[in-house]
C-alpha cells in the first residue's frame, strides 16, 4: 500500500502587486479575524507537524486561490 501525501497551496494576490504570496503545507486554514475594528484573514498552515500564522488586511486582498498539489 502506497501512501499519498497531498499538499495544499494557497495563493494570495495583493492589491499593487501582479505576484501572489504563496503558502504551501499539509493543511491549510484561512479565517476571517477582526481587531480594533480592522478586518482580516488569517492564515494558518500545517507543515511536517508545525504551525505557522500570518495575518493579511482584508482590505488589501485582491482575490485568494486555494489549490491541492
């Protein structure tokens, strides 16, 4: 039995740039997070059993791509 280790990559295109920031990892979680009134998206990625996070403005998102590799 062979097994399959999918990945997970999201790509995420800020206003003002053509280049997407890309976040790859075995599992990977955006969530909508608000503080002192300002609107985020919080991105959470699993890698090899360890967990980063990275918080983005909402507003200076153009568009998120969610891709399994």
């Amino acid at each position: 039995m062979q097994l399959i280790n999918k990945s997970i990559e999201v790509q995420v295109f800020l206003k003002g740039s053509k280049q997407a920031v890309i976040y790859k990892g075995d599992r990977i979680d955006v969530l909508d997070f608000e503080m002192n009134r300002i609107k985020y998206k919080q991105i959470r990625y699993f890698r090899n059993g360890l967990s980063k996070s990275e918080l983005v403005e909402e507003e200076s998102i153009n568009k998120i791509v969610k891709l399994e590799i």
